[in-house]
C-alpha cells in the first residue's frame, strides 16, 4: 500500500520508486491510494463530507472534498492545489469539515483502500 500523493513531484516519485522496489523483491503486489483519502474517517464512525488538505507549502494546500458514508468514500471534487486561504470558502461551498494537519498512517491507507474498493492494481501518481 502507497500514497500516491497529491503532493510534490519528487516525494511522491521517491516514495513511489521505493515501494516499487519494495514490492518486486518480496514479490507483492502494490495498491495506490490517494494520500488525502487516507486522512479521512473511513473506520465507519462519523459519515459526512470532509475536505482533507495537506500543506503544500508557500502558503498552499493540497485539498479535495470527499463524501463518507458507513466508510465508503466519494470523491466530490477532484483533488487540487490552492491557496490556504481559500480554504475555507472551500469547505463553506460544499458544507465539509476541514481535516487538515492529520498524518495519514499505514493503517488509514489500508483502510482508505477498503472504502475505494481496492484492490486496484494500477498505480498512478498524482503530481500537482
């Protein structure tokens, strides 16, 4: 399981490339998951509609407005980099709660993968 971003182009590519690596030796297959759907609640314990955002640094975030329902996500706008201060109007139009500053951990991508309906094969990165 990897994050596949959104988020700078050489992160996303190193970490990309170490689990690629990774996954060929011990012969594995390797799942991508969107790093801002693994910061939402996807445990089943609080639906509603979240905007997950990531500093993107420069006063930037990296953001995207999801639907949870019973830990299934929905992707409402797809994910994009602005201003940090446009954030809120963000999460006032779609009436989502910001989740911002949260670490997504190895455990909410495998969850993150469940809510999508992985397994996916395919890896595509997400460079903004």
């Amino acid at each position: 399981m990897i994050g596949t971003g959104p988020g700078s182009y050489t992160g996303v590519r190193v970490g990309a490339s170490y689990a690629l690596a990774l996954a060929r030796v011990w012969q594995a297959e390797l799942l991508g998951v969107s790093t801002l759907t693994a910061l939402l609640p996807t445990d089943g314990s609080a639906d509603g509609t979240y905007l997950p955002a990531l500093d993107a640094r420069r006063d930037h975030v990296y953001a995207g407005v999801y639907q949870v329902t019973k830990g299934n996500v929905e992707e409402l706008t797809a994910p994009t980099k602005l201003p940090a201060a446009d954030l809120d109007a963000l999460a006032t139009e779609h009436q989502a709660s910001i989740r911002q500053d949260v670490q997504p951990s190895g455990l909410s991508l495998i969850r993150a993968a469940q809510s999508l309906g992985q397994p996916q094969p395919e890896l595509a990165l997400s460079y903004l």
